[in-house]
C-alpha cells in the first residue's frame, strides 16, 4: 500500500487514522474496532465489509 495514500485515507466511521495490516491485507481502525479488507491493492472501506477486531487486536494495536 502505497504511504502516500494511506496519508490521505481514514476509516468512514470515525474519520479515524487507519493503520496498514500487510500480513492480513487489512487497514485497521482502532477508534471504531474495525477491520477493512484490501482487494487486489484497493481498499474496500465500507461498513459492512469490515470485521469487527477481537480486544486482543485492539491491545496490539495500541503497543508501539
């Protein structure tokens, strides 16, 4: 994912940052516990695409 786009993009929830999950070819949103898929480089941010981020996702995500 390109860091110049990822810059530009928050979640549609919150207006949150997302951060850029490679391993899972997800872009997280920590604010609304959301997961949004990528699709062949394109990011699908859309409510009910999205899964929801178990509290140990959350935790995780909070480390630096």
């Amino acid at each position: 994912m390109d860091t110049r786009l990822l810059e530009l993009l928050v979640c549609p929830v919150t207006k949150g940052p997302l951060i850029y999950k490679h391993d899972a070819e997800e872009l997280v949103s920590l604010s609304a516990r959301l997961a949004y898929p990528v699709r062949d480089g394109i990011p699908v941010l859309l409510e009910n695409e999205a899964r929801a981020l178990t509290d140990t996702e959350i935790e995780e995500g909070r480390k630096p």
